[in-house]
C-alpha cells in the first residue's frame, strides 16, 4: 500500500512504501533476523514491526533497560555518567551483536542476515527547556558470513511534546532498518530516505557515520555534505582525520574562532590570518587557550556552481584544510549573524571571527537583511550582543594604500553604526600581517592552477603543493588538458 509520493532532489518523484509496508517487508524476508534495544523513548521502533504482522520472522529479542542499574549490568558504566551518548549507543551494538552470535548458531542458521538495532534518546523535558536528542544507529549484515555493517546517527527532536517525539523516532527507527537492507547501494538515497513519513520540522540529523564492508567507499564527509545540502541539519563539522564530530559535543562551553571563507584553495593569507587572528584571541579576557577550538567554515553559498553543489570541489577543500590540520565546518548560514548565532546555542564564552575587509564591507550590506522585521539593526543585535569581536585582516587598495578598520568604506547610511561597533572595541585590526599577502588572491591562485602556469605554488602553504598534484584537486590536469 502505497501512501506518499514525494519528491526525492529536484526532479526525482517517487512513491514511497507505508511505515507498515516497510516492516512488513522486512518481517517477511526470511533471512533478516536481530534485535532490537531501545532506551529513554519507548520501543517505538519494534513496535512497528510487531504490528504489521510476521514479526516472528524478524525479532529475536525486544528489549529496553530503562533503569540505569540494569543498564549498566547490561553495558557497563560510562565514565562520564551520561547515558545518550555515542558510546552508549556503540557498547550497545557491540553486547547484542555478539550475543546474537553467541546465541544463534551459525550451523542451524546459515543463511541469516543479522542484525542489532538501538537506541538511546532524551525527550523533551517537563520544563520543555530542553528539546532532546538521541543516538540511533545498526549493525547487520548483507551477506550471512560478511563482516557487519553499521550506520549511525545523531539527532535532535524539534518537536515539543514527547509523545510525537516517540512516534517521530518510531519512523525514523523503520526507515534506518528498510533503508539500511534496501539501500545500501547508494547511501546518498539512503539519507534522504530516512525522511520517509516525516518532516524537517519535527527532526534534525546533523552526524552520520557509515562503515563496514558494503561502505568503504564512503566518504563520510561527503555524507556530511548531503546533511547540509538536503536540509536536514544547519551545519557539520569533520576533524583533520575525516571523521565526523557532533558539534554540540566539541563547542560546549567553549571559546570558539571562526574563519569563513571559500578556501578554493587555501592560501597563505587564509593561514596567516588564522595564526595571527589566534595569537590575539588567546590573550583575550575570558579566553582559554586550552579551551579554545578554532573552526575553518564553508558556507553552502560557496559550494554552489552554475547553481548545483560542486561535490568534488567541496572535497578539495576539505582535503587541504584537514591535511594542514584544521577542523571544518560546513553550514547552510549565509549571514555571520546565524554563525554567531549557531555557536551561542552550544556556548556563552567570548568567540571571535577573523575576516578580511572586503567581508567586513558585506556584512554592512543592507541587501542581506530584508527577510529581518528589524533589518540590519536586528541582525547586528544578534552579531554583537555576544560576547564577540572580529580580527580584521587588511587589504591592499589599488593605489597600495592599506585598508583596515579605521579607513575603510560602507555605505554612506551604515556610516554612524560601523562606527558604533568598530569604535567600542567590536572590530580589532591585525597588525602584525605579511604584506607579501596581501597580493594574494585564491581565484587567481586557482586559474593559475587550471591552466597550469608556475608560480602558484609559492601562494599555497607548504606541502598543500604536492597534495593538489598527486590528488588531481580541483582539475589540476584534467582542466589542462581540456584546454590545451
């Protein structure tokens, strides 16, 4: 019974199977057979199963060890104290995978396809102060004797009462197990798939990690990327190993620098306005050096390419700044506003923003602020109320003149309010730049790139070089051959 059509990416229509479709056609394939351990929301998931019918064929074992004595007799303790956390969720996984091993032999049955689902989640609280989140992750099989698969989520509910929140997680909790025995052959549909009989507005998914056998062509940042593009969270982030990170995780309570900017690719003005913007933050009042994470972000708006996200591209980008050791952001968030804004909702310690002029010179650009009620002056209430200021990294004027804080220009009407902001402490000029950069441009680094013509490489920082010829980033053959 089909009851949805909807549209999947921009031109891709579909008719999509019922929640009761889907259990039911896991429940009567007769090989699919694991477990199901679910904590903090209900057994909202195998409850779906249990009711289309033929459950028989699929659960071994439902369970839910809400009282944290058992559950830790089950699972062991966890350092922190905390219960909905990705090591939960993992120590999970791992007791009732190898306790469907242990338990069901392989010689009565042999053509098996195992597999263990959990969760462990907080709901809404009483107060409502707190809107809950949660881990939701699989381990199974696709072939009897292959090594397991597994794939993992973070999640944060939007929904305010926690009974729609249990039947949101139910959903999503069929749409994994479908998608992951269904569709594992294309993950990016596998995403979107999650999304099956729900809304963006009632569930956000902003971490997922796929590994085994069936993925290990993935790229997870580049299933981060599909998080952001298809909406179903603002912004990811992935550290110098690839690996992705909850940033509601590595941001709490923590003094925060940010550094926008198209990175395509990274030069030495984007690093030595990192080191210099970190120097001065670090001797800030309220600033921990060793509480201090420093985040290179890239805006959605700058992956676009003749209107599509440019994937490949994307993973360039990243690829130098991880291998120079930085930790990347990707977001959804045009405005600087919304950064700050995104950044207050996991911290209140002091945070900064290194920038060039010509970005200072946008953000007083009226044109962005239209959809505010309060225009500008709302959106600069949300930028500067925090405790915040910006590095500002000069630039070099066409008459040699340095431009900085204190001569540069704005529209004649956001005059008085640039002052207002650069004249109380907000706007603090780099002085202690390299003027050799200055005459530094990532667009002309690029064409040089492109069309192959020496000299770039004294732009890059060391070693980005060798990294961009022996990966072929950003075309740098295959552009040239085409045009030569």
């Amino acid at each position: 019974m089909v009851t949805e059509i909807k549209l999947r990416g921009d031109k891709e229509i579909e008719q999509i199977p019922s929640l009761k479709d889907k259990a039911l056609r896991i429940n009567l394939n007769e090989n699919i057979y694991g477990t199901f351990a679910e904590i903090g929301a209900g057994q909202e998931t195998v409850r779906h199963f249990f009711r289309a019918g033929g459950s028989s064929g699929t659960i071994a074992k439902a369970m839910s060890a809400y009282d944290k004595d058992f559950s830790d007799a089950i699972y062991g303790e966890e350092i922190d104290g905390r219960y909905v956390t990705e090591s939960r969720l993992r120590k999970m996984l791992k007791h009732e995978t190898e306790l469907i091993e242990q338990r069901l032999k392989r010689e009565t049955h042999p053509n098996k396809l195992f597999f263990s689902y959990a969760n462990t989640v907080a709901t809404i609280d009483f107060a409502k102060k707190f809107k809950g989140h949660g881990w939701v992750g699989i381990n199974y099989q696709v072939e009897p004797n292959e090594e397991y698969n597994e794939i993992i989520l973070h999640i944060r509910f939007k929904e305010t009462d926690a009974r729609l929140q249990q039947e949101t997680l139910g959903a999503l909790g069929v749409n994994l197990i479908y998608g992951a025995f269904y569709k594992y052959d294309d993950p990016k549909k596998l995403l979107r798939y999650l999304y099956d009989h729900l809304d963006k507005d009632q569930l956000e998914i902003d971490s997922v990690n796929f590994s085994g056998p069936r993925f290990e062509n993935v790229d997870n940042r580049l299933m981060s990327l599909q998080l952001v593009k298809n909406g179903m969270t603002d912004a990811v982030m992935f550290n110098p190993e690839g690996k992705n990170i909850l940033p509601a995780a590595v941001l709490y309570k923590k003094n925060i620098l940010a550094l926008r900017g198209s990175f395509r690719p990274v030069t030495k003005v984007n690093m030595n306005m990192y080191k210099r913007s970190y120097e001065m933050f670090i001797q800030e009042n309220k600033v921990d050096k060793d509480n201090t994470y420093v985040i290179f972000e890239i805006t959605l708006s700058n992956l676009r390419s003749e209107g599509e996200i440019d994937e490949r591209d994307f993973m360039d980008r990243a690829e130098l700044l991880c291998s120079l050791g930085q930790t990347v952001m990707i977001s959804n968030f045009q405005e600087y506003y919304k950064v700050v804004e995104y950044f207050s909702s996991f911290t209140k310690a002091r945070m900064g923003l290194a920038m060039g002029v010509n970005n200072l010179v946008d953000i007083f650009d009226e044109k962005y602020y239209r959809h505010l009620s309060g225009g500008i002056l709302e959106a600069f209430g949300k930028l500067f109320y925090r405790d915040l200021k910006v590095y500002l990294y000069p630039m070099e004027g066409e008459d040699g003149e340095i431009i900085n804080s204190q001569n540069l220009k704005v529209h004649p009407r956001m005059k008085e309010l640039y002052k207002f902001f650069a004249y109380n402490g907000k706007v603090v000029d780099i002085e202690t730049y390299d003027k050799k950069n200055l005459k530094i441009f990532s667009r002309e680094v690029l064409k040089q790139i492109c069309a192959n013509e020496p000299g770039w490489e004294e732009n890059v920082p060391e070693g980005v070089p060798e990294l961009i010829k022996k990966d072929n980033l950003f075309g740098f053959l295959n552009h040239c051959e085409t045009r030569d």
